[in-house]
C-alpha cells in the first residue's frame, strides 16, 4: 500500500537530506522540537522516535517497508506523534536513546527505533522493525496497535516502566564516578586484550563484522614504539595491508567502506563516512612514518584525492558520507562483471584487470565481484598500469550511475579530515593538503561559529544549527594543536587555547570530574552523559584528554594542567576493567605516563625554521612536543606560551632545550645536533 504522497509533512522546512527524504512520507513527521513534545501532551499521546541518518542502507528499507507506506502511517498517525531525527544532526539525543537501547535489548544500531512517553522517558527501544512481524522480529503493524492500546488502557504499566528506565540509566552513570591515579599498567593490559581478540589471519580484532576502529591502531603503534614490542606493530601492519587488499577499500575511487561485514575484509557495508576516512589516512600516515610502506602511501594519497574529488565543498568544508545504496540496491555502484570491465579496458588490459582485481563470472557479491586483492601475491605489482585502467574505470563508473550523498558539514567530522590532511602534509611535504585544511578550518570558522565563538554542529544550504557538543570542540582543539605542529605558527595555539577555555566552561563537571557530552547552554535532555568509550570514533572526554596534555606541554599553563590531571584521574576510573575499548584514552595517557620530551627549539634564522619542519617530519615520535621560537613568532607565542618570552634569540647558533619529564638537559645547538638527536630517540623497527 506504499502510495506517492504530494502533500509534505513537518519535515518540509529542514535542512538535514536525512529529513528531506522522509518529507513526504504519509506519516505526520515532526522534527524534534517543542512543537511536537507540546502536541504530544496536549493530545495525551506516546511518541514514536526514529533516529537514522541519509546514507544507511537499513533506514532505507524501513522507510520504504513502513515509512511510506499508507497502513503503517495510518496507525501512527491515529494514536502516536512521530519524530524524525538526524543522528547525525543530534548525536546527543543519539546517544542517550541508544544507550537505552543497548541496555534494553543487548544491541544497538540505525534505523534506531524508540517509543517514549511526552516528557521524553523511554518504554520501548528496537532497531530496524519489518511491516509485519516475521522470523520472531516484531513488525510494525503489530507493534503499533499493541503499545496504543496499552497506553490507553493499562498507562500505569508505561509510566511504571518508563521511570524504571530513566532511574537505572541514571544509576548507572552515578556509578562510573570513580577516580583513580592513572598507571602505565593500563598500556600492558590493553595491548594483552587486543593480543587475544587478534585475527592473526586476516587482520583486525574478533569476528565479523569488523569495524576498522583506527584509533585501536594508533594506540597500538605507539606502543610498539614505546615498549620495543614488534608484536604490536605487526598487528597494526597485518590490519592495514589486509583492510587495503579487501573490498572495505575502493580500489576504483580510494577511500573506505564503513566496516566489513566478513572477517576477510572482502564485502564492506558499501556506505563511506568521512570520519572513517580521516581517520583511517591518518593512522596509514602514522604507519608510514614509523616504517616507510610504500603501500601505506598510496593509500593516504588515494583516500585524501578522494576525499578532495567527491567530498569537499566548494567552500572548503568537507561532506559528510556516501550511500551504500544505488538504484534501490546495495553496493550496485561499486560492482562489477568481467564483460564490463573487458568493454572499458580491452581485451588484453581487461583481462589482466580482472584477474589481479579478482573480477570472476560467479562474483563475490550477488552474481558480481568487488575489485580486491585479497589473492594477489604482491599489492603493487604494475602500478603504473594499475592506476591508469583504475582511472578509466573510475569514468565508467561515475557516468554508469548515481550516487546519493550526505552534503551537510559536521564541525567534528570536519575536524577530524582536517587532522589527517594536516598529518598527511607533515609526512608528505605536500603543500596542497596543508591548503585544503587550511580552507576547510577557515570554513568552520565562518560558517559555524558565532559571534561569541560559539561552535555549532552543522552547516548546510546557508544554515548552521544546533550547540556544538564535547566531540565538536575536542576535535576542533585536536586539529588546532595538529596546525600548530604542521606549522608553528602561534595563531593555532592562541585559538586552541581559547577553544580549550570555552571547551571547560561549557562542558566540565567541576564537582566530579569529565566533560558532559552537550553543553550547559543547551536544552536540557532526559539524561546529562559523559561519554568515555571508543567506539566508531574516539569518545569527546578521550580526545579532551589528549588535547589538554598536548596543550599543557606545550603552553606549560598551570590552568589547563591542573584540568588534565582530574581529567586523567577520571578516564582512568572508567577505562581500568576493559582499557582496549578505551584505546584513545590509552594515547592521551601515554602523553605523560611514558618517556616524552619536550622540545623548545629558538631559532636563528628562517633557514634553520624551514630545516626544523624538514626534520621533525621524518621521524615518528608522537610523544614528543615542539615549540619553534623564531623572530617572527615571538608576540604570538608570548600570548599563547608567555614562559618563552625567558628564552633569548640565538644569534650564532640555533638552541634546542629538551626536557624530559620533570628534568631538562642542557642546550644542544645547531640543527645537526638536533638531527643527531632525534635520530637517537627514533624506535629502530623499519
């Protein structure tokens, strides 16, 4: 009974394209609003809250199946008021209703579906729901009527449960308040954990699905370095070349899937996020410092090339995803059959394509095959010839059919690819990524910033909305501090710091520690969270801890230490049962808790400058700090790191003081003996 509807619903006004989709639906959607909560009461009705976003392949059926579909919409229209939600667009209301979720079913995921009472307190929590129940999975028709009629004739039951609900999610947030002195322990115990769960043959961590979760690497990078421990880094290096070889990685395009629904990698869930690829280039950027992979390279080149080609505004600001679905089917865009690679390339070049791209008639996805090199013996075997058929390709693809994407601007998402085009410069020396992030940071601070200096979530077709949360400043800082690194210049760490202030004054808890996840000038939510655990991305209080070390370093200010100490002190009390699935906290305490210098480098000229960028790119030491203290530099670091206005110019020779922990060596001079000693400090594992 799915009808084309004409007339639009309470969605019509929005921006979100996940919102636009559903605004002709025959349900009545509201965005979440006062308006709704206020008709919901006046009515005396439930609410039926479905959370999802624009590229997720299962929202798609749902709303095909129930969404646009005349009975289903009869039934919610009649007894409920219905909300539509961009978790992309609300990750805090997000969050809260799928941890509800997670603790009343076991699971989570999207299309999140939720049924709560008007004051916003949940009594039924699922995910993807069919019309009609089958296979035991409760269905929509059944569903709705179902929980009507108890609210109308057994409503204690609800608000009973409902408060039930609410209380124990309260409750178990009250219990994580513990604080303990963090122990270098931790790094043992969680690389022990990420030891067990190794997939020694394929790479990454447990059974399928997996999730490439590149924040598991990085921790397991620096431990490698730090503890002298190849294991470590032979896990990083069998995920990354098995994740490159697979089908997670397109091989046509560059860039990745969001996760793999097989252990090999082979068959992703064909969406692409932007912060799976920023993640992803720099943790392949890392690897490439730390070993000199070739392989790792072409990655970060493709990824960031196509993140430049199909993801980046005109303005600068980045999109935020691809769908998985072309056409009505999943992964059709990305699929191919020999004959249609033997039409494009020829016989002869087709032919080798398809065997190296392992390309078949019986296929590995449906009848037909995702290019991957899971069976090829050596990944760059001709890569000449690889790029140029790739390229070709491409075309064809491009022109064979569309692909819908997610074009709004996220201020985290766009935080976290301005890291990895940054980090991307540093290893490269390439001045073009250092020109995009350059434009994209400039678009935040345009866009999606206020007068104030109030940080908003989102921007999209001439409108930004909704209060940045923890995550939005966190990684903002994260990508501040990375500009400060990639090109000393103090503006970086002035606004860092001044971002860093505004990140605590909104988000502290000063009775007991952490940051909450929304601010205190945001609309109040059934519940206040503080959200520690990595999951797709690093948590906001992991990458708060991060940046408040490395600012502490390299500012010395008593005030953004005295933070990152009760800062620590808290995720140490949340990450000590379980510290893999803390692996971003584990990196900001390696910060401190392990050996690290502090470098200030005072510079005698503009050569010695440039040689100082030329060094500290070639070797992997992400526990080292540098400051850069030239002629040119001196008022603005005076602002944002006033202890350097005691160190004098040098005249004759550059000066490098080092510190290590609580104690300081004497000065080395000149850039040779820099070299000389960061050649020392450099992990001999290539």
């Amino acid at each position: 009974m799915t009808q084309e509807n004409t007339k639009p619903n309470h969605l019509i006004q929005e921006k979100s394209p996940y919102l636009l989709q559903h605004a002709y639906n025959p349900v009545d959607w509201y965005p979440w609003g006062q308006e709704a909560f206020d008709r919901a009461k006046a009515e005396d009705k439930p609410i039926f809250l479905s959370i999802g976003y624009s590229t997720c392949h299962w929202c798609h059926v749902m709303a095909h199946e129930s969404f646009e579909d005349e009975e289903v919409a009869a039934l919610l229209n009649k007894d409920f008021i219905s909300i539509k939600l961009d978790k992309e667009e609300r990750p805090d209301i997000d969050h809260i209703y799928m941890t509800v979720c997670q603790a009343l079913t076991g699971h989570g995921g999207w299309p999140l579906t939720i049924i709560m009472t008007p004051d916003q307190k949940p009594f039924f929590a699922a995910t993807y729901l069919p019309k009609r129940s089958r296979n035991q999975m409760l269905g929509m028709m059944e569903l709705v009527p179902s929980v009507a009629k108890m609210w109308k004739e057994d409503r204690e039951r609800i608000l009973h449960s409902s408060e039930d609900i609410t209380n124990m999610l309260r409750n178990a947030m009250d219990q994580r308040e513990e604080h303990i002195q963090p122990e270098q322990r931790l790094f043992g115990t969680g690389y022990l954990q990420f030891k067990k769960q190794f997939d020694s043959e394929y790479g990454g961590f447990g059974e399928a699905p997996k999730f490439p979760s590149p924040h598991n690497l990085l921790f397991l990078l620096r431990y490698a370095v730090e503890y002298e421990e190849k294991d470590a880094l032979s896990m990083v290096e069998k995920t990354l070349e098995s994740m490159f070889r697979g089908g997670i990685y397109d091989h046509i395009g560059g860039g990745f899937s969001r996760y793999s629904t097989d252990k090999t990698w082979l068959v992703p869930h064909f969406e692409k996020m932007l912060y799976d690829n920023a993640l992803l280039a720099l943790t392949y950027a890392e690897a490439y410092q730390l070993t000199n992979n070739k392989m790792y390279e072409k990655v970060v080149r493709e990824t960031l090339q196509y993140i430049m080609a199909e993801m980046t505004d005109e303005n600068g600001g980045f999109y935020c995803a691809q769908d998985a679905d072309s056409e009505g089917e999943e992964g059709k865009f990305y699929v191919f059959t020999p004959q249609e690679v033997l039409s494009v390339l020829g016989e002869k070049e087709g032919t080798w394509f398809n065997e190296h791209y392992g390309i078949t008639e019986h296929g590995n996805f449906e009848g037909k095959s995702i290019p991957n090199l899971i069976d090829t013996d050596s990944i760059l075997t001709q890569e000449v010839l690889s790029k140029q058929l790739r390229a070709k390709l491409y075309e064809y693809r491009k022109n064979r059919m569309s692909l819908h994407k997610d074009d709004k601007i996220l201020t985290s998402w766009n935080a976290l690819m301005i890291v990895a085009f940054l980090k991307a410069h540093q290893v490269f020396a390439d001045e073009e990524y250092l020109r995009v992030a350059q434009k994209a940071y400039e678009f935040i601070g345009q866009q999606l910033r206020d007068e104030s200096g109030r940080l908003y979530i989102r921007y999209r077709d001439g409108h930004r909305q909704g209060l940045a949360n923890l995550e939005d400043y966190a990684y903002l800082i994260w990508a501040e501090v990375t500009f400060y690194e990639a090109t000393f210049e103090p503006a970086y760490l002035i606004q860092a710091v001044q971002d860093t202030e505004q990140m605590i004054d909104l988000f502290w808890d000063e009775e007991h520690g952490g940051f909450f996840y929304y601010g205190s000038d945001a609309d109040a939510l059934l519940l206040r969270p503080k959200e520690v655990y990595d999951g797709a991305m690093p948590s906001g209080n992991s990458v708060a801890a991060y940046v408040l070390a490395k600012l502490t370093k390299l500012t010395r200010k008593e005030s953004l230490e005295k933070v990152m100490a009760r800062q620590f002190a808290f995720v140490a009390g949340e990450i000590k049962e379980y510290p893999s699935a803390y692996a971003f906290s584990l990196c900001a305490l390696m910060l401190t808790l392990l050996k690290n210098q502090e470098m200030v480098c005072v510079l005698k000229d503009s050569v010695d400058f440039d040689e100082l960028h030329q060094l500290v790119r070639k070797f992997y030491l992400p526990n080292t700090s540098v400051v850069a203290i030239a002629e040119h530099l001196r008022d603005g670091l005076a602002i944002a790191a006033p202890y350097t206005k005691e160190y004098k110019m040098a005249v004759t020779e550059s000066e490098i003081y080092i510190c290590e922990g609580v104690s300081c060596h004497p000065p080395i001079y000149g850039m040779d003996a820099l070299l000389k000693q960061l050649q020392d400090e450099e992990p001999h594992m290539k």
